[in-house]
C-alpha cells in the first residue's frame, strides 16, 4: 500500500531581520532529502498573520515548517489558519506568548533610536545578547550576524519589530495541534528563555524537544552540527 504519496514540502523561516545566511549550515543537509525552500515572506509583509498567510498562499500541498524566533510564530499561525496543510512543525528558539508589556516598551524604545538613523548604535551593543558567551567572543560570527541584520535595512526592522509587537496568542490553538512538532532551543537562550519552550511542551505534549548546549538565541549559526542532527533525526519519519 502506498505510504504518503505526496512527499511535503519543507519551508525554513528566518528570525527578525534575518535571511536566507542563517540557514547556510542547514541547506546543504536538507537540501538532499527535500524541497527545501527558505521564504521572504517576513520582507513582504508587516504582520505575522499576513506573514503566515503568505508561506501558505505560496507553497503548496502539505508542508513541513521549520521556523526560528520570528520564524515559529509565523509557522505556528499558519498551523493555525491551515491546520490540514500542516505536516510538522519544528520550532527553533521561539516564543507563543503575545508580547510582555515590558518588551513592547524596550521595542518601542528602539524603534524611535532606528527612525533617528541610529541602527548600528543600537545593533552592535547589544547583539551580543542573542549568543551563548562563547560564541558570543567569536568576532566573525558575531560580525556576520551583524551584517545580516545591518543589512535588513531601518525600515524592515521598523515593521518587523512592529509585527512582532503586535503578535497573536498562539498558545490559544497549541493544544489542538496533531501534526509531529519538535521544539529546539538553546540552554542559555537569553532573548527567548528556556521557559518559553518549556510552555509550548506543555501545550503540545506530543512534542520532542532537544535543548542544545552552550548556546544561545541563534541556533542555527552558533551550533549547526547540534541544530542538523535534531532536524534531520525528526524529519526522517518523512524521509
């Protein structure tokens, strides 16, 4: 008897301000094994459901997600506007809680320094944050995390920021998820804290989780090896 005719398609969604480059470790991996495709819908528009209706409206049949940070809250609202096109999702570093007043205000801070034309005053001090301290002292790859967020441009981070900001409450349609899900986060995530994962295991009990060692907010490009296992472990069920 045939077993799932329709192989899905598999589609990466990069973080805030973030590109195709955090992913330049995964691609040749999956690349391989599926049609892998690493989408811009994040570029195009300025809300996260607009976002996820975009990934949707563009890729069609079934589809496997595969998101970090900014990247799995629009994964996790097209799984909730097109529950049935969802084949798994795997969340990197992700948060499902609507936006904590006091981050609203910090990005609300920031938005007003980015449309002063301070972006590399405000990008470079603190990009620190999103590594583990060991990685963070790697000058290179903190460099070129800068240069891909530099890169974004004012007004991207600006509308962005904004779409983050005004996020739907996912944990509302968590519990109903059947698709596969694994939830990958680094141990010492300060931009997006363990318990963040932690709360979407309990929403989504079928959920595997791998928490990466020695690593901060930027899974991808701090411990590729560790985040390449994980996935490709997960995915074999569709391989």
């Amino acid at each position: 008897m045939a077993q799932n005719p329709v192989m899905p398609h598999l589609v990466l969604l990069p973080g805030l301000a973030c590109d195709e480059r955090i992913w330049e470790a995964q691609l040749p991996a999956l690349e391989p094994l599926f049609e892998t495709r690493v989408t811009d819908a994040h570029m195009r528009h300025d809300t996260i459901e607009a976002m996820a209706a975009a990934v949707l409206r563009e890729n069609p049949g079934p589809l496997l997600l595969c998101g970090a940070s900014m990247g799995g809250m629009v994964a996790m609202e097209a799984a909730r506007q097109a529950p049935e096109r969802i084949a798994g999702l795997a969340l990197l570093g992700t948060n499902a809680r609507p936006e904590a007043p006091e981050m609203y205000e910090l990005r609300e801070s920031a938005i007003e320094l980015f449309e002063r034309g301070e972006l590399r005053d405000v990008i470079e001090p603190n990009v620190v944050f999103a590594f583990h301290p060991a990685q963070a002292a790697d000058e290179a790859l903190v460099q070129r995390y800068v240069e891909i967020v530099l890169d974004a441009g004012t007004q991207q981070l600006i509308t962005q920021n904004r779409a983050v900001m005004r996020r739907p409450d996912a944990r509302t349609h968590l519990p109903s998820l059947r698709a596969p899900v694994l939830l990958v986060c680094g141990d010492t995530d300060r931009l997006t804290p363990p318990d963040c994962t932690r709360e979407i295991a309990a929403l989504v009990p079928h959920a595997e989780v791998v928490w990466v060692p020695q690593c901060g907010h930027m899974l991808t490009m701090e411990q590729p090896a560790s985040v390449n296992a994980a996935l490709l472990g997960w995915l074999a069920q569709w391989s």
